[in-house]
C-alpha cells in the first residue's frame, strides 16, 4: 500500500509572493491610517503574521475566537464568540483577516457584529475564496485565491486541528477519519496509508 500524496494546489513559494502583493496593496491603501487587525482564530493565524510582516505601514492586532456548531468540513450558520476582541473597535479601522471564506455564514456574524461596535471603517482580507458554496453575500475586500469546492489544508487551515503548519496548500482525496488522525503519530509531511 502507497500512502496518498497530498495534492499541493499553492507552493509555499506562490503563497509567500501572493501575500506580499496584498499587504503592500493594503500598505498602500491604508497609509496614514493604521489598520486594527482583526485575527479570526485559528485558521488566519499563519496567514496574519506572514501578511503583518510584508506590510510596511503600522498597523494594532487583535483576535477574535469562534466556534461554528457543526464540525468537520461544514459551518451550519450558528456562530458564538468564544474570545472577543481585547479592545474597543470603535473609531477605528477594522480590517479582519479570514483564512477562507466558504459559506459566508461566519463572516457575515462577525460583520455584523463589528458594525455595531461603530468603527471609522470595515474591511475583510480573506487568503481564499471557494465563491461556489456561498450561501450569503459578503464582500472581500482582498483575497488571495479563488479555490474551487474542495476542502483544502496547511497554511493555518485544518482537519481537526492537523496540517495548520504545513507551509503550502494542499487538498486530499480522501480526508482521514478522526480515529486514523488520533491513532497516528503527527508527520510534517502529511501523509497517510490508504486502507
Ligand atoms: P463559512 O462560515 O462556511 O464561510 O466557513 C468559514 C470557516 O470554515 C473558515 O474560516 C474555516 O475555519 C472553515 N473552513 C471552510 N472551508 C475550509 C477548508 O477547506 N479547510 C479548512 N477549513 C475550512
Ligand atoms: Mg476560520
């Protein structure tokens, strides 16, 4: 038995060239303002500190907490703060970083939400985009990619907690169970024996 490849659908390289774009875009769109980063846990974690890095204008951080009921690959719309943001966001320039916008449902809570807290502005920067499995519209200010509808892993994104450190993009044929996850011990290559 051959354990399965791991399809890479955006090298480490094309990650890294295409964040550096978008924080000099948001570098360049917000200068003389400073942007509050709004971090949405966990998945964006890897994203927002490559991305802070590449900006070249100041900017504050902050996190957000979430927990969509559902789990696995599907967010069912039912989102609950689990740790709000440390500050107020009032007055201020509120751009929140997603790793991947799917549904919609947990970003539209959130915009919601922030709008409430009146800040100076709102804006969203998202790494991916699967536009196909929308169900309500929100816009994306800035995105990295459009993926397609497959459920993708690394650069912060997960299956079960697993693979948020792997450095690139990268989908499976065939996710592994949670049994096979906890059973098997943690490889920085993912890879995994077909039954
Ligand atoms: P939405 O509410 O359906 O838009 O889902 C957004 C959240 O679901 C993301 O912030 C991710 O945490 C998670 N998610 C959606 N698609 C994927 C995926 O392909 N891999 C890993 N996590 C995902
Ligand atoms: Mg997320």
């Amino acid at each position: 038995m051959t354990p399965e490849k791991p399809r890479i659908l955006f090298s480490k390289a094309k990650i890294q060239a295409r964040v550096k774009e978008l924080a000099e875009q948001i570098s360049s769109d917000y200068e003389g303002r400073i942007p509050y980063l709004v971090v949405v846990l966990k998945g964006a974690v890897v994203f927002a500190s490559d991305l802070m890095r590449y900006m070249s204008i100041p900017c504050e951080l902050d996190f957000i907490g979430i927990s969509s009921y559902g789990s696995g690959s599907r967010t069912t719309g039912i989102v609950r703060i689990t740790k709000d943001l440390d500050d107020s966001v009032e007055s201020k320039h509120v751009l929140v970083i997603e790793d991947i916008v799917d549904s919609g449902q947990t970003l539209n809570y959130l915009l919601n939400s922030f709008k409430q807290r009146r800040p100076a502005s709102l804006k969203v920067v998202s790494f991916l985009d699967r536009p196909d499995r929308r169900e309500v519209d929100v816009a994306i200010d800035y995105k990295g990619f459009d993926i397609p509808d497959t459920f993708v892993l690394g650069y912060g994104m997960d299956y079960h907690e697993h693979h948020r450190n792997v450095p690139y993009i990268f989908v499976m044929d065939h996710l592994p169970s949670n049994d096979d996850i906890l059973l098997k011990p943690r490889k920085n290559q993912p890879s995994r024996k077909k039954k």
